[in-house]
C-alpha cells in the first residue's frame, strides 16, 4: 500500500501517530511492511485459510461483539432442516449441489419460517443447533492455529499475536479496517476471500460503522466508479442483473419477475430497472412497449475477459475496443492474448502513449520468436491519443464509494480527446447511420435518448452525466405527472406555470432542474432525484 496508493496510505501513517496499530499480511517484506507494527509473511494462496483462523478464534474464545452480532447480523437466524454443511453427508459439497450442472440450487440455504427471508426464525441466544452462528461456528473449527500454521506458514504465536491486536481493536468503542488489493481479487476464489473477511469484520462489529469496513484499494483512479456505472458484462449500472437471452427473461414481466425480491433493497428492483430504462430510451420507453425492454442487449453466454479471449483466437471476433488497459502485458496469459489479436481485423487503442497492445504487430516477443510474422498479421489498427485524468473534468469514485469532482487542469495537446469526447462522438455517428437505416437490428441505436449538451471541444458537457447518474424526474407531454409537479416547482403568486410558459420555459426550469436542456434546445428532464427511495416503476423518475 505504501508503494502502490502513497496518498491513501498516508492516512494509515497518521493513524499510526495517534495510537492504531498497523498489521501487514503479505508474502514480500515491503515498505508497508517496514513501517507496520506486525509484518505477517504468508504462502500466497493461505489467505482463507488465515482469516478461516482468526474467524475461529473470535467464536472459540467468545471475542465477538455480542450486541452487533445479535441486532445487525443473520447470526441468530435458524436454518432449514434440510440445510447441510460440507462435512454432513461427507460429500465435500453444501446441500443442493448439482453434479450435471456444477452448481448449487440454494432452495435449502433458506431459513427457517413461513417466509424464510423476511421473517425468519431466530434465536437470540445464538445457542440453536441450526442457527447461523451456530453453524458458522462449526464449519470454522477447522481452521485452527496448526492448520494456518501448515497451510499459510504462520507460527501460531505470530497468529496469536494477529489476532489478539485485531480484537483489541475492535468493539462498541473502536473499529478495525481491513484493506485489499489486487493480491485477493486476482485470485480464482477471490470473491471467497473477500467473503470471509466480511464474516470476519461482522464478527467483531466493524461493518457499517465509522473507521471499519473492508476497503478495496483499487488498481487505477476510478476503478471502482467502472465497477459501479458499469464495465461488468453481466450488471448493468447500479448492480442490476443484466437480462438473459435464453428465452427465461423474454419481457420486462419475466425479468422483474426473476429479479425482485421479497424484502429488501432489491424489493424495489422495478424502480431501479424502469428508471434505468427511462435514462437510456427516455420518451421512446413507454408503459406500452415495455419501457424498451425488448432494446436491451441481453446475455447469451459468459462474456467475461478470457471467454471472449477465447472466441478473438478462434476468429469469431472481428473488432475490439481497448480503452484505460493494456492487456497485451496485463492479461493473465499476455502470450495468448497478443496471439489472438492477430486474428482480428480491426482493433482500436486509445491511450497515451502506444502501449504494447497497439504495437503487438510488429514488437512483441511472439514477433522476436517468429511466432508471429508482420507481413501475415491483417488486423487493422487504429490508435487513438487520449487525454490524461489531469486534462478534462469528472469525477473519481473511491474505496469508500465517494465521488470527488476534480477540475480540468490544462487542455490536452493537439488531437488527444478524453474517453467521453470519443464514446460521445463514436455515438452521434453510430446514431446517425441507424437512422438511415431501416435494419431491425439498428432499432435499439434509433431509441437512443442522445440528449447531452456539448462543451466547447464537441465532448457531453461532463457534470450533465453526472445528473443523468444521479437520477431526476421526467418531463414528458401525456404521460406522469404536470410539468410543475414534475420539476419539484409550484408557481408562486403571479408566476405562470411551466405549461403557459411555452417557448419561454427554458430560461426558467423551475426548482432543482440542472442542465434541463438537451443538445436540441429542447426541455429534457425535471428535477435532481434525493436518492433511491424517490425512484418510481410508473417511467416519472430516470
């Protein structure tokens, strides 16, 4: 951390000073852990083993926050009778685990009640053979100081000493953070991982409270702001499930229908899904057509990095974006990957500087072996100059989901344009062509709600998106609510409604409306949206 995100760890130094103690896991002696209090060296791949230990040692010895757990945890819940753990039935498996198909039916991990989820039984003793804490305790008992000591390499006073430090720092007056890098994501069970950390955190009440939590230390500056708009192939912004092309999510009923839940955040999926809708396709997303659920791409397969990897080196792939990464060096098999994209016709770089996936056709080590000959490579490249972080505005997300606006600094030299200028540009040119297009298949790019306003260089004006990801109520002619309830605005005495106003409503856009005006010069959108709870399934909110 020291190393690689100097400024964030600059707060753990001032921590430091006023008493906290810093503890540092990792296979390497590093700056970090130069300036630790306990520098912890650990196999690489032990990592649930060592938390699975210190997990047991807060159930064994009783350390565990006693009144969080209680009130703000499932620890109490009651299992299902049917619920199994991986030792019962000597399977290795939970319960519901399908051979044929490598998965689990989670039917059996419900709780226990007439509704499972939102009312379960509980037992606030924590003594109940199937509730939770229970069962957590029991699965965990394997991992004892021997076993991390076998496993990770850690001697059990060294462990001992780990744990005793985390405990001391935690409780109802003081809370213990742990932060992550790339050293568990990029793991295959790193989602495993990070899952036993929070066990852990819950444990000794360090979630949801000033100073705890489990902090991921991202790789780049937004990284975290990708993950949330986002860059995943299979959410869409804001974590919704993206839609299935198997015939199981047809319309907007069978998605909704799958997704939402009882109880919950996600109970209100329809609100979050139909505003979603209502941002992308805007007055074309009518309760008629399904809100243009049928414009969605949907899901086919799994489209994650090495599975499309896989279909660029088998040449089902014609094209390819890289924009913010290099995965010519990046990718887990780099070799493979600058091989497959010789078998592209095109492929477009965006960066900086020509990094090695926009030069892989003439210098790469598969080059210098004769693996792979210049004059045989077809693929098309096209490099685009990109603007650095420091030479256009936005926003970066950090750990702790928090967006801070940054101001453009200097202009970026000569043709180099920001990665909006480009995405908003390639779109208008893309949007144009469907439209001139009587192709089926360009339905979706036609339904399009292009309405960003443009800054000087042609790019969307930057805090407008900002607006549109923060949510705002519609504005549209028949459909919602009047245009003065729908801008948050009552006329005041004398004052013309909206709906009077005519031609003269856009020098007026009436209470918490920002940049209300699309690129047409037409009214857009009504006003900023407070947060989820305001967010509505009737197509009145985007």
């Amino acid at each position: 951390m020291a190393e690689a995100h100097p400024v964030g760890f600059r707060w753990v130094m001032k921590a430091k000073e006023r008493g906290a103690t810093i503890i540092h896991v990792d296979p390497r002696f590093s700056r970090t852990s130069a300036l630790a209090d306990i520098w912890v060296p650990i196999r690489a791949g032990g990592d649930i083993a060592f938390l699975g230990g210190l997990v047991r040692h807060v159930l064994e010895n009783n350390l565990f926050f006693r009144d969080y757990v209680v009130h703000y945890t499932n620890a109490s819940c009651i299992l299902r009778e049917d619920f199994r753990d991986t030792e019962e039935g000597a399977t290795g498996f939970f319960s519901g685990w399908n051979e044929e198909q490598r998965t689990y039916d989670s039917e059996s991990w419900r709780y226990q009640g007439s509704d499972g989820l939102a009312f379960p039984e509980r037992d606030l003793t924590l003594q109940h053979p199937r509730c939770v804490f229970q069962t957590l305790r029991r699965h965990f008992a394997r991992y004892t100081p021997d076993m991390v000591e076998k496993i990770c390499g850690i001697p059990p006073a060294l462990f001992h000493k780990v744990a005793d430090a985390l405990v001391a720092a935690s409780g109802p007056d003081k809370t213990a953070a742990i932060c992550y890098a790339l050293g568990w994501t990029q793991h295959s069970k790193g989602v495993q991982i990070i899952r036993t950390a929070a066990i852990l955190q819950l444990l000794l009440g360090n979630i949801g409270r000033p100073g705890g939590g489990i902090m991921a230390l991202r790789g780049h500056a937004s990284i975290q702001g990708s993950t949330d708009v986002p860059t995943l192939y299979d959410i869409l912004p804001g974590y919704l499930p993206m839609p299935r092309g198997d015939g199981s999510e047809e319309t907007l009923h069978d998605y909704l229908a799958h997704h939402t839940k009882p109880t919950g955040l996600w109970h209100n999926l329809p609100a979050y899904f139909i505003s979603l809708l209502k941002a992308y396709y805007g007055r074309n997303a009518t309760a008629e057509n399904d809100f243009g659920y049928k414009w969605v791409p949907k899901i086919t397969g799994n489209h994650s990095f090495f599975e499309y990897l896989y279909d660029v080196a088998d040449g089902k792939m014609e094209g390819m974006f890289v924009m913010g990464q290099n995965p010519s060096v990046a990718g887990a098999n780099s070799r493979l990957l600058r091989k497959a994209f010789s078998k592209l016709k095109w492929l477009v770089v965006r960066d900086m500087v020509e990094i090695e996936a926009a030069a892989f056709w003439r210098e790469s080590p598969e080059i210098e072996r004769g693996e792979l000959a210049t004059s045989e490579i077809d693929t098309e490249v096209f490099f685009f100059p990109s603007a650095g972080h420091a030479e256009n505005d936005g926003t970066f997300t950090n750990t702790q989901r928090l967006l801070q606006w940054r101001q453009t600094a200097i202009d970026p030299p000569g043709d180099c344009r920001s990665d909006e200028w480009f995405m908003h540009q390639l779109a208008l040119r893309l949007i144009a062509k469907a439209k001139d297009s009587s192709d089926p298949l360009d339905e979706p790019l036609r339904a399009l709600d292009w309405w960003y306003p443009e800054d000087e260089r042609g790019g969307p004006k930057t805090e407008a998106v900002l607006a549109e990801i923060n949510g705002w109520q519609t504005v549209e002619q028949k459909e919602n609510a009047q245009p003065p309830k729908a801008f948050g605005a009552v006329p005041r005495a004398g004052e013309r409604s909206m709906e009077d106003r005519g031609a003269e409503a856009p020098p007026s856009l009436g209470k918490g409306v920002v940049f209300g005006i699309d690129c047409q010069g037409a009214l857009h959108h009504g006003a900023q949206l407070d947060g989820y709870p305001h967010l509505k399934a009737d197509g009145s909110t985007a």
